[in-house]
C-alpha cells in the first residue's frame, strides 16, 4: 500500500473533512457547526492522507497566539482535526503527519504546538506534556450557599441576547487573556465559537443565553449559559449549565456567580471548564457539595526551544542548564543554559554540566507554570545533577494563577 501525503486542497475540504467525522464517531455534525469549521480551517496548514482518491488521514494546525507566564502573547500551532481511517491503522500514517506538522511549525518559526487530546494517551510519544488543567462541577445549589464581597451591589445585570452581546464578551476576554497563562487571543472568526449553539446538542435545554455584568454603563463581566428545567414530584429541579464567563474584578465576578446559583426553578449548577483555582470555590459554603473533577485540558509541545523559553519570564531568579532528550525533534537535544527572572530570559547551547535532565515533554508540562517541576521529578521524570537545582527551577517556572484553556478547538 502506498498513501500520499500532501497539503490540504481546497476543494478536498468536504471529503477531508467527513474523514474526521467518521473517525470520531461517524455521526455528521450540525450544518451550522461544519459551516464554522469550514471557515476556520486554514487549507495551507492542513495535512491529508490519501489512498487513491480515498482520504484516510487528517491533521490540521490553526494560527493562534497564546498566553505564556509573563503576560507575552506568542505564536503557536494549535493542532487539530487529527484523525486517521480505521481501516489504516498501525501503518505509521499518525506519525508521518505529526513528523511533517512538526517539522512545518518549526519552518514556520512558530516555538509552540498545542492541542487537545481525544485521548490523552496518543501524543507523549511526539514530546507533548500535560500543561493545563480544567475544573468540572456540578453544585447542588439548593444546599451550598454563596458569600459575595463588597461591591457586589453594585454591579447590574442584563439579559441581552447572546448575539448581541458578543462584541462586549469579547473585549471583557481580550483583557483576561494576558492574565493567565494557557488562553488564547481569540483571532477573526473565532468569535462565533461561543455562540455556536446547534439544537440537536442541547440535550433538552433551552438555546444559549447570556447575562451582562455592567458598572457605570460598562460591561465588567458575563456569561453564557443555558437551562435544562425539570420537575419532581417535590417541585423544580432544573439544570444550570454554564458554557463560557469572565469578569474583570471580584465584585463583576461574584456579581456574575451569584446570578448563576440564583436562577429561579434550578436546583444544579453545572461547570464544565474552569481553571483549577478558580475563586468562587472560596465563596461556596459547603466544597463537597460540588462535585469537584479535573481532567487535562492544553498539551504543549516545545518546537523551538530556546525561543520558546525566551519568550516567557521565571517568576524567581533562575540560572540552570537542562539537558534535553528530544528524540521526534533532535534539534532540542542538547545542553541549554537558561537564564531568567521577572524580566525577561537567555537561552543558548552550552557544553556546561546538566543541573537537570529531562525529556522535551516534560518541560512542555511545566511550561506554562501549572505543573511543578518538583512533582515530575517525584515521579522520576525529571532528574536532579545539582543539588539545589530542582527547588531553584521548580519555583521559576511557575505561575501565580493556575493557567488554563478556555474552550477547546
């Protein structure tokens, strides 16, 4: 058998496309929702397998700009739409696409690949660590109350519709992004994302709504959300689900939860993404009535690996040279001596004895801040070659606030 692979045609599109469809499933998606698709995808960086006329492999890379401790904004790949034919597998048709993506990032001069993972076993063999995390709950919001600051008053509320509100959502997100590590500046187009709301995926709910947070006729906070209502024989039981919010102050943000947990007729707040540190579990009055789970959200790939650590700064002093295993992108391989504080950071080959070794994923773990080096190492991922060096590096490389993805792509 012989495949080839190339980039992405334009008018391949809807052949390529039904390839991922039925690698995830089969079941085709809304029109709505391959309408966005459609336009989102960027042919040129996007990769097919073919088998005669038949596509059996996908991959695609959008252009997205990620937030990195610091406050920097930078350039990185989010992968996507990685999919490949059930009836060719284990013939190395994966690996080939991921070597040619990888190998077109770094090209590209991009320093980062990211991705979600359908399955978080598949990608550690490409170098991608674990770097994100996101919260899921569902609050029982008959029993656990929410204390709010001062402040909160003060902050009114509006329905508006969800459309309608879209440019004052966006610019309450575009002020968070440089925050917190992990999201993503939300490029044309992208907009639509949160709005993409299909009926046959509300699983009985009501169509998306959406609440404003406004201060002296300023928008300071919002989400989006829908309601799923339901009835026993006691009376209400009905489902918040929250899709998507952001607030630009304690008071916004409180003002915004309370509202959430207040929703006439439900009893169930569910939370399907949140960062791990997100504060209105210090507003609840009872933890365990929230049913707390976290699972992976971002993988981060280092491509180019010493841009990728200049482009971040260490929120401690950190001088320590890391020996890096990169088997999938030699180019990393080596010896690094990294240099950095509050303020910026070097990073160059240097033929200077290790302080730490480890593999490129790992680093792509901690680079964000949110997984301690300290913690791989306990697992034996990460070695220590000079006494002193883990705890040094291990402190630089975290964040104050835990970093995190939004939604997903």
């Amino acid at each position: 058998m012989t495949t080839d692979l190339r980039v992405l045609r334009s008018a391949e599109w809807d052949h390529w496309y039904g390839q991922l469809e039925l690698a995830f499933g089969g079941v085709a998606e809304a029109p709505q929702e391959r309408e966005l698709w459609d336009a989102l995808t960027e042919r040129e960086r996007s990769l097919g397998v073919w088998d005669g006329d038949v596509c059996v492999g996908t991959a695609g890379a959008f252009s997205f700009r990620l937030s990195v401790p610091g406050g920097a904004v930078m350039p990185a790949a989010g992968v996507t739409m990685v999919s490949v034919a059930s009836t060719h597998r284990r013939r190395g048709i994966l690996t080939s696409m991921m070597r040619r993506q990888l190998d077109d990032v770094f090209a590209w001069g991009e320093p980062l690949a990211v991705l979600t993972a359908s399955e978080p076993a598949i990608y550690g063999r490409f170098g991608y660590g674990i770097a994100t995390r996101q919260l899921r709950a569902e609050i029982d919001t008959n029993r656990v109350r929410l204390s709010v600051p001062p402040g909160t008053d003060d902050v009114a509320l509006r329905l508006v519709a969800p459309a309608e509100a879209s440019a004052a959502c966006e610019a309450v997100y575009a002020r968070l992004v440089p925050e917190r590590p992990g999201m993503l500046a939300r490029r044309p187009g992208w907009e639509r994302l949160p709005l993409l709301d299909p009926p046959g995926d509300r699983g009985g709910g009501s169509p998306l709504q959406c609440v404003l947070a406004e201060r002296d006729g300023e928008t300071v906070g919002f989400a989006l959300y829908s309601t799923k209502p339901e009835w026993e024989a006691a009376g209400p039981k009905g489902t918040v689900r929250l899709r998507h919010m952001g607030a630009l102050d304690p008071a916004a943000y409180a003002a915004v939860w309370r509202f959430l947990f207040g929703i006439d007729l439900m009893s169930i707040l569910q939370v399907h993404n949140r960062p791990v540190d997100d504060p209105w579990q210090h507003l609840v009055s009872d933890i365990r009535r929230c049913n707390l789970r976290v699972q992976d959200g971002l993988h981060v790939r280092l491509v180019d690996l010493p841009a990728a650590l200049e482009a971040r700064t260490y929120q401690a002093p950190v001088d320590v040279v890391l020996a890096v295993d990169d088997a999938f992108c030699p180019w990393n391989t080596g010896r690094w001596r990294l240099s950095g504080d509050t303020k910026g950071a070097t990073c160059a080959r240097t033929e200077d004895p290790a302080d730490l070794s480890l593999s490129v994923r790992e680093l792509g773990a901690a680079y964000l801040g949110g997984t301690s080096l300290a913690s791989l190492a306990g697992a034996g991922l990460v070695r220590e070659e000079r006494q002193g060096a883990l705890a040094e590096a291990s402190l630089a490389f975290g964040s104050p606030v835990a970093p995190w993805l939004p939604h997903g792509f």
